[in-house]
C-alpha cells in the first residue's frame, strides 16, 4: 500500500520496530502509521493552499454587506468607500443592502458567510455592541462569529424635527413632550440602533415619554420625519445633513459632547441643559470569523489607505463623520468593552426589543 513514495519511505523506516509485534497488533500498527502520514500530508496540502489562497487574494469581486436599506448613513459610507477599495484590490467591490432586525439580518448573514475574505460587513455598535444586550438570543456572537479589520468611522447623532414643529431645542423639546404626552414619536433606524438608544436616552434625561417607531434603515425613518408620520428623529449628521440644508428638517442638538465642525452653531443637548449627555455612532469593517490572516492583513492595509488619504477625510468630514481607523486588536477591545456599557445602560432604562 504506497500513498506517496516519500511517506512509504519514511513510514518503511518507522514501522520497523512492529515487525515484533503478533500479526494482528503488526496490522494494527501500520494502519495507524498510515492514517497519521495521510493527516499529516493533508494538513500541509490545506495549509499550502491557504497560503495559495491568500497570496492571489482577490481574484473575483467582493461583496460589502450593509445591514440597512440604501440612503442611510452606512450606506452612504460604504458606497463612498467601495470605489475606493476596488480601485486598490484590483476587483468589484459590490454594495448587498441586507436590511432588517435593527441589523440582525445583515449581522447574521454576514457571519454565516465563507471565511474567505470575499464577504466584508459594516459592522456597527448597533450591531455588535447594542443588539447582543438588547436581545436574549442572537443568530450570531459578536466576537466569536466576526474578524475585525478596522474601525472606519465615529459619527455624532443629532435631534432633527419637522419644520412645523413650534421646538428649537432641548428643553423645547422636553416642556412640549411634557405638555402633550404619548403624542410624540421618534423613527428610529431600527429597534436597538444607537438612533432609538439616544431617544431612550433623552427619555431618562428629561423625564419625558417619546414614542419610539422603528423602521428598516435610516432613510425610511428620516422619510417618515419629513413627512409627517412622526416628529422628530435621532439621525447621524451623514444621513440628515442633506435634508437640513434643504430645510426639510428642523436640527436642534447633537448628541455628542462636543459640537459637530460641520455644524458649528447647533449645541450639543447637554450643554442644552442635560449635562452628561451623549450618544455617538461607529461604523467598523469586519469579515467572518476564521478568515486567513494573511487576508485580514491586505484588508486591513486597504482600508487604512483609504481612511488615511485626505479626499476620504474631507468627504467624510462633510458629512458630519470622522475618519477613525484602528487595528483589528483595537477594535475588538472596543467592542469588548462597551459589550458591559450598553449592558449597564440597558438593564437601568428598562429597554426591551420591539
């Protein structure tokens, strides 16, 4: 029985001692020598074509999975970024909206993907922070299922409402919530996204009762504000900045603590009277777990080149973001810890998933 003439030659050498053995234990030996030669020659062949693998990634188009409907801020991120990564990888950098679940259907098809470096997630706090404190079961870890490449973005949040609302600010907000209860409803991106935390948020802050309405994704929510369907919105200033300038909403705060450089005037709702106050977003780059690090390596130097240039920065600080790379250790730590943040926040709010 040859498998391999080296293998024959070395296993010759090594089941020489058998031959003293009865001819049943003989037997028994050298099938064992020989099944481990073959899982020692099959480890060295799938390690070689990993390495194979790795060396001419990519070699087909790449898929970038955003767990929102088009429009959004995410989206808009990601669709910035996508030529960029392409023009670099030398291949398609293909935007797939997954929408649904506050992010779980996205999260999970992302996760459950082949760990081939193919499949990129624009991963989120919402996501991989809110969502496992928020829920009692997921369809994904978010640190077991999921390689971090890069942090890509931190946005602020800011409090938009319809023009024809008679509220230019936090406490405005708070005395007509107050006046007229039940009779406000805030849209969100998604039940446990950091847009329907902050309103949790400003609910504990000044003790008022916002409706919430989640939607599936930010455009749609921001849609129902300026249509009418409901009052006001905690959206990212990439996602509303637009709708702002064109005067179809109303912005009366940021969320986070200091003011944003694209909206120099508006003040953050803490120093609008609840100190204390923030709520920031954070979009990160992420592929399925068990990606050949060799892959995670390229991703990642792709990503900082694109994060680090100018043109990106300014597009990105256009839209109210700030380019915020990092390495896949620092993310994962982030990740970590604000897995216990949003734990405590949570549990004290009483916030439970629609």
């Amino acid at each position: 029985m040859k498998i391999f003439p080296l293998f024959h030659s070395w296993l010759l050498n090594w089941s020489s001692p058998c031959r003293r053995l009865s001819l049943p234990d003989q037997r028994r030996h050298s099938a064992f020598l020989y099944l481990t030669a073959v899982g020692v020659f099959l480890t060295a062949g799938l390690g070689t074509s990993s390495l194979a693998s790795a060396q001419n990634f990519p070699n087909k188009p790449l898929r970038y999975i955003i767990p929102f409907a088009p429009g959004g801020g995410q989206d808009l991120v990601g669709r910035a970024l996508a030529p960029r990564l392409s023009e670099l990888l030398g291949q398609p950098v293909i935007i797939d909206n997954r929408p649904g679940g506050g992010t779980i259907v996205g999260a999970d098809q992302a996760a459950h993907s082949p760990a081939d470096g193919y499949t990129l997630f624009m991963g989120s706090n919402t996501s991989l922070s809110i969502n496992p404190n928020l829920h009692a079961k997921l369809p994904y870890d978010p640190i077991k299922d999921f390689a971090p490449i890069s942090r890509i973005a931190i946005l602020a949040n800011m409090l938009v409402v319809h023009p024809s609302m008679p509220i230019r600010s936090a406490r405005d907000l708070a005395a007509f919530a107050s006046a007229h209860p039940n009779q406000l409803n805030y849209s969100s991106s998604g039940t446990g996204t950091p847009a329907h935390l902050a309103g949790v948020m400003f609910n504990e802050a000044a003790r008022v009762g916002l409706t919430h309405v989640p939607y599936k994704g930010s455009s749609p929510a921001l849609t129902a504000v300026v249509s009418g369907e409901t009052q006001l919105m905690f959206c990212t200033l990439t996602s509303g900045l637009q709708l702002i300038r064109s005067h179809r909403l109303r912005a009366i705060a940021v969320t986070s603590a200091q003011r944003a450089i694209s909206l120099p005037d508006l003040p953050t709702i803490a120093e609008s009277g609840y100190p204390g106050y923030e709520a920031i977003t954070w979009y990160g780059a992420l592929v399925p777990a068990g990606t050949p690090p060799a892959i995670i390596h390229r991703l990642h130097s792709e990503f900082l080149n694109v994060l680090n240039s100018q043109e990106f920065k300014q597009w990105l600080a256009s839209q109210g973001g700030q380019s915020a790379p990092s390495s896949p250790e620092e993310l994962t730590a982030q990740i970590k810890k604000e897995l216990l943040v949003y734990a405590s926040i949570i549990k004290k709010s009483g916030m439970k998933a629609d």
